[in-house]
C-alpha cells in the first residue's frame, strides 16, 4: 500500500511548485519533492540519486492532487526503482572504488600532508578520515576535467567546431549537455567509467556544437567519429545507477 504523510509545512499546489511529501510505501517512508518545468507537457517521475528518495517533474498546470494520484498509479515502478537501488559507498579504510572502469581500493595513510595518489589498485587518501571524502572527490574531478578537457578537444578538432568553455559538476540526470553559447559540462562521475565510455559522452557533447538535436544529422556525426558509441550507452544503461551510488 502507499499512503502520504503531511510535512511540516502546508502543501500547495502553488508555483514554482508543491511542498515536498513523503510517500509511505509498505511502511516505508520515500521522501518526494517537485520541480516545476513550464515546458514539460507530462508528469516525469525518478529516483533522486543525490538527496534520496523521488524526484517528479511537473508541468506549468500540475497541481498536488493530480501528482500524487500520478505516484499512486507508478507504485509498482516505485518498487522496482528501490529495489535497484544501491547503497551509497562512503569513503572508508578498504572501500572499493571504480577508477576508469576498474575497481580500485581506498586507503587512509595515518600522513596529515600529502596528494591523493593512485598506485597498483590502491587510491591513497592522505589528510586524516573526516577530510577524505572532499579530497578524493577533488582529485576525480581534476581527473575528470582533464580527460574530459583532451577528449573535447580532439572531438572538436575532428567536427571541425569549437567550445566555448568546459566545466564538469555532480550531475544526476544527464552524463553531460553542451549549450546554445558552446560550453560543455559533464558529470565527474565519469572518470569513474571506462574511457571508452568517457570518450563516448565528449564525442557526443562535441556534436552537439554543430546539431542541437538528437536526429539523423547528429548520429551520423557521432558515429561517424565515435564507433563504439552504441556499447557506451549500453555500459551506461548498466552500470550506470553503480556510478551514481558511489561516493
């Protein structure tokens, strides 16, 4: 059974959007919040990776009482969604890590100084336990931003275009996105994957710079200079919720 449970604050169905909810689903409480999208033409629900629990999309005239009759009848997704779910992976003495597709250790060297080192499977996080986390986090995305930087760029070489500006963040529902002035952002979370399928995103982005669409023109691009594209989306299609669970 699912039932809701009234927050602390009143819920209305006023924009941006509702006040979060909590869903009870066979005694279990999922937090729910809204996001308003005045040009989404349907409801859109899915797992909020970063903060837990749900996250629905509604369009500009969507009130409560219709999204939450939209929750009731996805129920059984619901179920399969956190079934799936994988608990996070802290950052912790002998945790394992995927680093370029490949599983790595964490070590916690009892040194206050040092960089974070990669060596024999063994990523080396020095500067004390409660530190470790941002500072891991900080030499992925310096990884991230450098492979990301170099595949670009010979993307755009290659395309015969250019950006504008690169940046990469901890984005949950896109692996990257390229914008109408040409920078590119990608998720760091990358550098986690193999590189073939780092290469993929950059190659996919960079087309984009040319076709801001995803029609014919776009993949014959992307194929085009990046072959083994179709088995990237598959890697990403599967493994992609263990990449989000790290960290």
């Amino acid at each position: 059974m699912i039932g809701f449970l009234r927050g602390a604050a009143s819920l209305r169905a006023t924009p941006p959007a509702p006040e979060p909810h909590v869903l009870r689903i066979n005694g279990r409480d999922v937090p729910l919040r809204f996001k308003r999208n005045a040009r989404a033409r349907r409801m859109v629900l899915r797992l909020d990776q970063k903060a837990g629990g749900l996250v629905m999309t509604l369009p500009r005239r969507t009130g409560l009482a219709e999204a939450l009759r939209f929750a009731e009848k996805s129920l059984a997704w619901i179920l399969r969604q956190l079934e799936q779910q994988l608990p996070p992976v802290m950052v912790a003495e002998g945790a394992q890590l995927l680093l370029r597709g490949e599983p790595h250790k964490i070590a916690l060297p009892p040194q206050k100084r040092g960089v974070v080192r990669v060596e024999g499977g063994v990523i080396h996080v020095p500067g004390g336990p409660e530190h470790a986390p941002r500072r891991l986090k900080d030499h992925l995305k310096k990884l991230a931003l450098e492979e990301l930087t170099s595949r670009s760029r010979h993307y755009a070489l290659a395309m015969g275009s250019a950006f504008s500006g690169i940046a990469v963040r901890d984005q949950k529902s896109r692996w990257g996105s390229c914008s109408a002035a040409g920078k590119l952002s990608y998720s760091w979370r990358l550098i986690l994957a193999p590189p073939f399928v780092l290469d993929y995103v950059a190659a996919h982005e960079v087309a984009h710079l040319k076709e801001m669409n995803h029609g014919p023109r776009f993949w014959r691009l992307v194929l085009t200079h990046c072959p083994h594209a179709r088995s990237a989306k598959v890697w990403l299609k599967e493994h992609g919720r263990k990449i989000h669970s790290l960290l």
